[in-house]
C-alpha cells in the first residue's frame, strides 16, 4: 500500500505540472476568489512608515513657523522707532528710557528705539540738542557727518547740514567722523568735523555760549551773518531772503524775549545791511547803500 501511495501522489504532482504548461489551472487549498482577496486585501493596505514621515514633516514646519515668529518679533523690536520732532521756535526736553534726557532746540529731530533699548541705547539727532546721560552701558548719538559715544555724562551737539559740532560739559566724549577720524573730548573741550573729515579739538573753551540757547539766550562770536539770520528764523518761525555772502561775520546776542524786528535792529545796522518788511514773517535784508 505505501509504495501505491507514493505512485499516486507522484502522478498528481505530474497532471499538476501538464496543466501548468498547457495554461490550465492549479488545485489549491484556497479558491480562486479567497486568493485573489487576500492580494486585494494587501495592495489596499498602508505601510505603517508613513506615518512617521506626516509627523516629522509637521515638526519640522512648526520649527519652521517659530523661527518666523520670533524673527519677526525681534525685528519689531529692533526697529520701532519713537520720533522726536521741533518746530521753528519750539524747545522741548525729551526722556529717555532710562530717565537720560534730551533739551532739543528749534527744528531738531531726535530719533530712539525704546523696545530695544537695554540692548543697544542709541539716537539719532539732525539740529541741535543738549544730553544729560545717565550711566549705563554705552550711549551712542549717529547723525549725518558723525557719531558720539559716551558712557555717562552730559553735552552739546550742534548737526546741522554740514557743520558737527560736540561739546563735552561733563564726563567724556568719544566723537567719530564718518571717515573714520576720533577724538576724546573733557570737560571744557570742543570738537568739530572738518570737511575732510578730520576733527580739529579745541581744549579750555568757555562753554557758556554753546548751550545758551538753552536760557533763550543766543550767542554769536565771530559767526558768518548767514549763520545768525538762520537762527533767528529758527527761533522765530520767520522767513528771511538774503543777497548777501557769508563772509560777513558778527559778533553779538539777543534774547528770546525780543521781537524779531528788535533783533533785525541791532543786527543789521552792524553789518551795514537793512531788512524790509515784505509781509507777516517775511523779511528782506539787503545793503544799506542799496
């Protein structure tokens, strides 16, 4: 019976084979249609990495979107600004975050960044404007033709188109021209940027007459007349139209008190010059022989 057995399962495993090369079909345990499902069943399913993929792909873009966030956060902070601006015969004194404050003559400009100020304290300032500096971390003024650097002390700053002119009161003063020049400034020195760029010191200076303004008081020695009718015009929101030269210099004050054509008065006669009163705040000046 054994050897029957295996010459039976011999010959079956031979039809197998027969149908197999002549295209017929196989006997197997599972039906046709159980196969087929079960194929079916695993094409339909989803592999199991993907869903680490779908969570590393939304880590990384919420790091992504934090970074965004806080540039954009650091950026604000940086950059917003408070702006400090004068009118023709306006002062006003301007505090600063840290109690530093700022007396600013008429039209100056004064620029500060509070939300970003324990990091780097820095202003800008166009006009003319005395620093009373608490003491801190470095205090820096950046204005057009140059930069002022002090740690705690109090000076004048005159930035006016192309005149720079710093003036140490107390403490010390590191001024920088933009082409790179420095000086450091004591009490009773005064720095100005020359066009070249160097800064030429002056040391033992009275400094009475460069912060006078803050008194209404207004002192001139030596300056060109057209320095002198730009600051009346300044302190007195007037216009005035020369056709004259600067070389003319004047030597002489007035007070804030006075009327503007008081001041013409004194002025002009001095200089051999007249003013004529064109209308409301509108002044010609022009040579007395004209």
């Amino acid at each position: 019976m054994k050897q029957n057995k295996e010459h039976i399962d011999t010959t079956a495993v031979d039809r197998q084979s027969k149908a197999f090369f002549a295209g017929g079909k196989f006997s197997w345990s599972k039906s046709e249609a159980d196969v087929w499902a079960n194929i079916e069943a695993q094409l339909d399913a989803k592999p199991q990495g993907r869903y680490l993929f779908l969570n590393f792909s939304l880590s990384k873009w919420a790091v992504a979107a934090s970074i965004i966030v806080l540039f954009s956060i650091v950026s604000f902070m940086r950059f917003y600004s408070v702006k400090i601006e004068t009118t023709a015969g306006q002062h006003l004194v301007a505090e600063l975050p840290d109690q530093s404050n700022v007396n600013l003559n008429a039209q100056s400009t004064l620029t500060y960044y509070p939300l970003w100020w324990k990091i780097n304290r820095m202003v800008k300032l166009e006009g003319e404007g005395f620093f009373q500096v608490e003491k801190g971390s470095r205090f820096t003024v950046n204005s057009a033709k140059g930069i002022t650097r002090v740690i705690g002390t109090s000076f004048n700053i005159f930035a006016r188109d192309a005149i720079y002119k710093v003036t140490c009161i107390t403490g010390s003063v590191k001024v920088k021209s933009r082409a790179g020049f420095e000086a450091i400034l004591k009490p009773g020195s005064k720095a100005e940027i020359l066009s070249n760029g160097k800064i030429n010191v002056l040391s033992g200076v009275e400094t009475y007459p460069e912060i006078s303004w803050k008194t209404n008081v207004f002192l001139f020695t030596a300056s060109p007349v057209g320095d002198v009718f730009k600051e009346i015009e300044r302190q007195y929101g007037v216009n005035i139209e020369t056709n004259i030269d600067d070389i003319s210099l004047y030597t002489g004050n007035f007070t804030k008190d006075q009327n503007v054509e008081e001041i013409l008065e004194y002025v002009c006669p001095a200089m051999g010059l007249k003013y004529i009163r064109k209308s409301t705040g509108q002044y010609l000046i022009i040579r007395e022989d004209e």
